[in-house]
C-alpha cells in the first residue's frame, strides 16, 4: 500500500510471480573431465552410474559430457539470462548430480 491507500503496482507484480509455468533457469551443463587423472575418478563414476537418472530427472537440462585432458574436471552450467557458471569438481562422487 502506497501511502494514499491504493496498492502498489511493484508489490502487485512481485506477487504474481511464479503464478504462471515453471521455467527451469538451468539451460545447459557441460561435464569436462580427463580419461586418465585421478581427479576425474569421480565424474567417472557418475557418468558411468547416474548420468542416464540425472537425464530422465531433469528433461529440461541439456547434458553435454565433454572428455579432454585437463588436469581438474569442472561442471559447466550456462542459465536462461546468459550467466555462466564454472565449479571445479575434483575428487567428488555421488555428490556431482546433487550440486
């Protein structure tokens, strides 16, 4: 409320948020990891195990798996306003679907 007694049109609008379809902001992640490192054991291993439940789970996320020889393995994600975020995921295991 305004003070002359009528509603704000911001607060009208931030409430009406979310009223509509969700919209997933995550658009795409990329997996960067080395066949060979020891660091990369576990993104191995979620490739290997989880990577098709992560698919099915999350339809609207596109997963791209991208081997190269890189001494650290790191989880790409690129959202919906065009941010991109870079997280090093060395030595992680079943945690790399939950992050």
């Amino acid at each position: 409320m305004t003070s002359r007694g009528t509603p704000s049109r911001f607060l009208q609008s931030v409430l009406r948020n979310g009223l509509g379809r969700y919209v997933c902001q995550l658009k795409r992640l990329t997996l960067v990891f080395s066949k060979e490192a020891r660091s990369s054991h576990g993104a191995r291993e979620f490739i290997e195990e989880n990577i098709v439940d992560f698919a099915k789970q999350n339809p609207s996320i596109v997963m791209y798996v991208a081997p190269q020889k890189c001494s650290h393995p790191k989880l790409i994600a690129e959202y919906l306003n065009g941010a991109v975020k870079e997280e090093q995921i060395n030595r992680k295991t079943g945690e790399i679907g939950r992050a």
